[in-house]
C-alpha cells in the first residue's frame, strides 16, 4: 500500500519531468524512424547490394555443374568461392552470408541448381539469387545462339521453328530456392526490423540511469531520511520506487513498437511472446538499475556509468548493428549482455515469427541476468549512506 | 550576530520559557550513547533525560554531534553503544509502533520541490498511515498551522520562498500528531518573519502538550525558545541547565569594539594570538574586537589598554550582557558561529 504510494509519488515527479521523457521516449523514437527511414535501402527492400563484396560459396558435383560454376563465377561483385554443403548450409543457417548455391549433374545430364537463402535476408539474398538466374539465362542464351548458328550453317533450309528443335537446346536451368534455417516464413527483414527492436532494448535498458537519478535525488533531497524515520519498511519503499520503472519499461516498448507498427509497416506477430519477452527484458534492465545504483556513490557516477554501460552493451548486444555483420567473436561477446538475448528473442519473434515456447530458453537467460543484477543490487543498497557526510 | 537576530532580539514581546519540575516522566531517555563512523568516534557516550512537555535546546558548534544524535534517536542509525528509550519503549531502526509518536525535521530540507504542498504532505501523511478524508483534512490544518494555506495547490514546492519552503518542512512532520518532535536546525536561512510565525509555531504545540528538542546555532533562538539547553561538543554533553541557571553559572561580561579595518590588520600582525586570561577575539570580516570577561571591568579595563596601545580611533563600542553565547564561549573556548 505504501509502496504504491511511492510508485505514484515517483510516477508524478517523472510526468512532470521532461528530461526524463525526453531520454526515455523521445529519443528511441527519434532513433530508430530517423534509421530506418536512412538506412531503409541497405536492409531489406534495398537495391545498392552493398559495395563491400559478398561472399556466396558454391559447391559444384559433377562435369556440367563445374562448367556452369565457372559461368556463374564471371558475375561480379561477389566473392565466390567453392566450399562444401554442410559447411555452407551451417553458415547461412548462423545468419554469417547471406545465401549459398549448389549445383549438381543429374542422371538425365541436366545440371539441377538450388540456391539456399539466408531468411534474416531475405530480401539481400534474394538481389543475389537474381543475378545467379541472370547469369543463367544468359548463358543458356549464348549456348543457343552458338547451336542455332551451326544448325542454320549445316542445314540453310530450315525454317525458324525447326531450327529451334533442332539445335536441341533445352530451357534456362531453373534455379530452385530454398529458406534454410529454422522457422523459415516470407516477412522481408527490413531496416524498421533492426532498429525499432534494437532502439527499444537499449532504451529500455537506459532506465538504470533514471532509476539512479530516482534513488539518488531521494536520498540527495533528504526525503530519504523522511522516509526512513517514518513507519515505512524499507522493502515497502524499494518496491515503491523500483515500481514506476516497470512500467515505463513496458509503456517504451509500447510506443515505440507501435510507432513502428502504425508508421513504418513493423509487423509485430505473436504478441503474447512480444509481452513476455519485455516482461523478462524490463525486469533485467530494472535490475540492471538497481545495481549500478547500489555500486555508486553519487547520482553524478551512478547516471555516467548507466550510460556507458547501456550504449556499450547494446552496441555489442547487436541492438544498432545486425550481429551477422558482426565478426564471430563479437557475436560470442554479445551473449554476454542481457541487451543481446533481448534482442535475438525479439528478432526471432518478428523476423522468424517464433512463440513462446521458442523464446522461452532467452526469457530464462534474461531472467537469470536479472537475478543476478538484483542480488547484487539489494546487498549492497544503502538506504542511508554510512561513511560519506 | 546577525541582522536577523538582531531584529528577534528588537522583538521584545516574548515570554520567558520556564523548566519544568523534576516529577514529570522522561520522554526520551539516552544512556551511554555512542557512535563510531568507521574509527572515528563522533559520540562519547550522552546520558540524557528529556521529559514530558520540555521544550529542549540542544547546543554545539559545527560538527559537534547534533545531528547524529538526532539520527540515531530517530531511528535512522544505529548506535555503537548505549541505548535509547522512548516513551519507554526501545528505539530502533525497525520500531515502527515508536516511530509512529515521533517526528524529525531534519537539517536539509525533506520536501519534493517537483510536488505542490498539499501533495507533498498527502504523501508524507500516507507514509504514516493516514488516508481517505482524514488525510486530506490533516494536510489542510497542518498547512494552516504554519500559516501556508495559500499556498497547498502552486506553486510547486521548489518555487516557494525560503522561510515558505522551510515550514513546509515542518508542516509535513505534523501530519500524525507526533507527542515527540525534533527539529534539527529548522530555521536556517528563513527571514525574521518566518522565523516568528515558526517560533510562535512552535510554542503553540508546546503548549498544547508537544514535547520538543530544538537544535540551532542561533543562541538567541534557543534562550527565546527552551526551557532547558544542552550544550554538546565533540560528542559529549558537556552542560545541562535551564537557560537561568547556565547564565548564573557561567554568564560572562562581553564587551564588542568595532574598528577600522586597517586597526584591525595593525593588531592582528602584532598580535597573531590575541587570547590571553581574558578572552579577546578579533573577527576580521566585521572587524569586531569582542572581549569576554567574568567581571564587566576586566572587560573594559582590556579594551581600553588595546584603544591605547594601537591608538586606535574605535567606530563603535558596545557592552553587551551575559547571554548563552557567552556560556557557550567560556565552555567550549568556540564561538558559535564559525
Ligand atoms: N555518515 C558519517 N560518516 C562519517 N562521519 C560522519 C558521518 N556523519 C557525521 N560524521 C561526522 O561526525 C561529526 C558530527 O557531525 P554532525 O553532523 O552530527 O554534527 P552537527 O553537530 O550536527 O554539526 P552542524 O552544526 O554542522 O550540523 C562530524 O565531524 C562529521 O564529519
Ligand atoms: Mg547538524
């Protein structure tokens, strides 16, 4: 009872305090449309294909299929080199290129290509799977042309449809796609993708720093000592001023979601999941506040050492940068951050449309790292500080 | 002293505090008090007696002990040593049934400058229980007592005056009806008149039945408002009386000289250490020359030979006469204001 007092009593102060809102709402906002509208073509719908190279492995079985290899491996801009199924099929399904193409020499002679796309992006993977067909049909063209000249050379009284048949050239080979990786569905990653989800988990994560400015001005105002000579017990006023962090984390991911949804066209499937994994991402980051409040000793360090620690871990969490873009050892590192489970558990319910049953292994990760950051926290809180005057 | 003691003291109006008899029971009852701050011993054991009714002074120079005292009888900290006993009943961090009968003002403001008056003290009020209707209604009178019911809905607490903003303060520890208050140094800052409307305040509630323990470094203040003053240095009571009492006791002739700033650099350069049996004391912003002697002709006789020896042409001269400050001075060797 009292500690909703406090919560209400916190959530006025925060209401009236735009600083707050500012860093809390507005600025994930500003982020995340400002990115998405920016970068929209480097992610999916894009059309420049990056200008860095592209790495596509091939793998080639058989006589034909290495002719055909060595077509294919004219189109520029990809870096393509020969690898083996399972090692290019496991690199796709981590997300680390963007597809893989195999060709193989049937029974019937005929060279049958699939083409093993990356579903995280789709729409990348798929500029290349087009050149791959180009490339084909290309090549059928000119193989046409060379049997259509020496047909009509041997034979000048054919007719046209006649020196079709029989310069005996079978159709383009058709190239047939394959979605590897689980969960496989159609949604076109997009830049709103990356940065709506990535801009809310760092964000969220941010509130440490309000929650430290909370605590702090608490005990920096004397209200604290208030507080404390009165009847109200201490976990009462814990509760009460940890309370008002829950639910802006929830009313950030809210907006922010919406924002993209109404806006930029973010399609949020499975909602339950999209809840449960902010209720597990908010309770991190609350507790995630309470320890870097209980380790500092003035508002001053507590809010620069949130920052820091907020921008850095969901730098490397993968929250502003895709983490496939990221060098493996990075995408290691990034497990080490709540912001990074945050944000794979995120993206794999709007880009793989997983439940909650699939998300549920990063929920109890993020709670873990919660665990860990409230033990911390509540042993160290001091509720009035011994030693410093 | 200052301007604003100055204009209270103009203020002859008030009525002498008297000590109360012996008979009555012991509100607050500290014995063997002692407090440690990692090695550091800041209280070196207090015994003391407060009872019903008492409105007690508690006096001491900067760093003194005041307000760590304050603290642990409130509960807020624990003590190395010793106990405290309130209504009978032991005080600690977790005792909130006491806690319930006491209040603290402390020495820094305690109010949300974000919230209007009436918020912050619905807020505090609920802290101690209090809701609904009779919340509200308490909210109002304890804003009438302290004279601020203009003021319940704006501005925002942060934006009254600094008299306004400190019996906000107050106000909001009289919203359970504490039968204890403890006000640490309540009237810092506040211009003479709210000083007044603060003091007749507080009065009132003493005599309504509130008892009360007022820290302050103003002298003055303490000599208008208590019945009994305890005067603290370095973690100890080193003397407790009524005010009539201290002053037979220890009450010392004052007579203050003040000079032309280059007298007084021309003394100081002679005289780096100008204490000697009769106190004598150079205060250099104001250029005071202050001599504190038991006998008035000590006094004198010692201003006299510096006006002579420097030949110096004084500005002003006044005598002053024995007063707690004087006490204070001859107890602890400290001035109280420095
Ligand atoms: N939390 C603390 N940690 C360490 N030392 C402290 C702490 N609180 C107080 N002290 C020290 O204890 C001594 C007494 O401080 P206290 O605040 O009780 O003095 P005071 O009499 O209230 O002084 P003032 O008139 O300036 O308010 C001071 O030397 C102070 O530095
Ligand atoms: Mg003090």
């Amino acid at each position: 009872m009292r500690a909703l007092r406090i919560f209400w009593k916190d959530t006025l102060i925060m209401l009236r305090d735009r600083g707050t809102i500012i860093n809390l709402f507005v600025l994930p906002l500003m982020f995340s449309s400002v990115l998405t509208l920016a970068l929209g073509g480097v992610f999916g719908g894009g059309n420049d294909g990056g200008s860095s190279t592209i790495h596509i492995p091939i793998i080639a079985n058989g006589e034909k299929s290495r002719m055909v290899m060595e077509t294919i491996k004219q189109v520029e801009g990809v870096d393509w080199s020969e690898s083996t199924l399972a090692e290019a099929k496991q690199k796709v399904e981590d997300g680390e290129i963007l597809g893989a193409i195999s060709l193989e020499d049937n029974p019937e002679g005929q060279v049958e290509a699939v083409y093993y796309a990356n579903p995280a992006q789709l729409a990348n993977s798929r500029l290349v799977y087009g050149q791959i067909q180009a490339a084909f049909s290309a090549m059928n063209d000119e193989q046409k042309n060379a049997a259509m000249t020496a047909t009509i050379q041997s034979q000048p009284d054919l007719n046209l449809d006649d020196i079709y048949s029989q310069a005996g050239v079978g159709e383009a080979i058709g190239v047939q796609e394959e979605v590897v990786g689980g969960g496989a569905n159609d949604v076109e990653p997009s830049s709103a993708q990356q940065y709506f989800p990535g801009f809310t988990v760092s964000f969220v994560f941010f509130i440490a720093a309000t929650i430290a400015q909370y605590v702090f001005m608490e005990k920096d105002i004397g209200t604290m000592k208030r507080l404390l000579t009165s009847p109200t017990k201490s976990y009462a006023i814990m509760l009460g001023k940890l309370l008002p962090h829950f639910v802006v984390g929830f009313i950030q991911v809210l907006v922010i979601f919406s924002t993209g949804f109404f806006l930029f066209g973010l399609r949020l499937p499975n909602f339950g999941s999209i809840l449960l994994v902010t209720a597990a991402t908010v309770t991190a980051a609350v507790g995630f506040g309470l320890m870097i409040t209980s380790l500092s000793k003035t508002q001053a360090q507590a809010s620069g050492v949130a920052t820091l620690f907020t921008f850095t871990l969901a730098t490397v969490g993968g929250c502003y940068v895709p983490l496939f873009m990221m060098p493996s050892f990075m995408q290691t590192l990034a497990k080490a951050t709540p912001q990074g489970w945050a944000m794979t558990a995120y993206q794999d319910i709007l880009l793989k449309g997983y439940g909650i049953l699939d998300v549920l292994p990063l929920i109890g990760v993020l709670l873990g790292f919660g665990l860990v950051f409230y033990l911390i926290g509540l042993i160290r809180f001091q509720f009035v500080s011994e030693g410093a005057h | 002293m200052s301007t604003a003691v100055h204009d209270l003291m103009d203020n002859e109006t008030r009525i002498k505090p008297e000590a109360l008899p012996e008979d009555r029971p012991a509100v607050l009852q500290l014995r063997g008090l002692r407090k440690k701050f990692g090695g550091h011993s800041v209280i070196n054991g207090i015994d003391l007696d407060v009872r019903e009714g008492e409105f007690f002074g508690l006096l001491g120079p900067n760093g003194a002990g005041k307000t760590t005292t304050i603290s642990i009888v409130s509960g807020l900290l624990e003590p190395s040593e010793g106990s405290v006993d309130i209504f009978g009943d032991k005080m600690s961090r977790h005792n909130s049934k006491l806690k319930k009968k006491i209040a603290v003002v402390q020495q820094d403001l305690s109010i949300y400058p974000q919230l209007t008056c009436m918020e912050n003290l619905l807020f505090f009020g609920g802290m101690y229980g209090l809701g609904g209707r009779k919340l509200k209604a308490k909210a109002m009178e304890a804003l009438e007592i302290v004279g601020l019911s203009d003021r319940a809905n704006k501005p925002r607490a942060g934006k009254l005056s600094g008299g306004q903003k400190r019996r906000l303060n107050i106000a909001a520890a009289l919203m359970h009806d504490p039968k204890l208050l403890i006000l640490d140094e309540p009237t810092v800052g506040v211009d003479p008149q709210s000083r007044n409307y603060i003091f007749e305040t507080l009065q009132k509630l003493n005599r309504d039945g509130m008892t009360l323990i007022y820290t302050s470094h103003y002298m003055e203040e303490v000599e208008q408002l208590c019945g009994r003053v305890g005067i603290m240095d370095h973690g100890e009571i080193i003397e407790c009386n009524p005010v009539p009492t201290l002053l037979d006791q220890h009450g010392q002739a004052v007579v203050r000289l003040k000079i032309q700033a280059a007298d007084a650099a021309r003394i100081l350069e002679a005289e780096p250490e100008l204490s000697d049996s009769v106190s004598l004391a150079l205060d250099t912003e104001a250029n005071l020359v202050t001599c504190v002697a038991p006998k008035l002709v000590q006094a004198l006789n010692r201003i006299n030979r510096l006006i002579g020896d420097y030949r110096i042409e004084p500005v002003n001269c006044e005598v002053l006469p024995p007063s707690l400050e004087t006490v204070f001075l001859k107890l602890t060797g400290k001035s109280l204001r420095d």
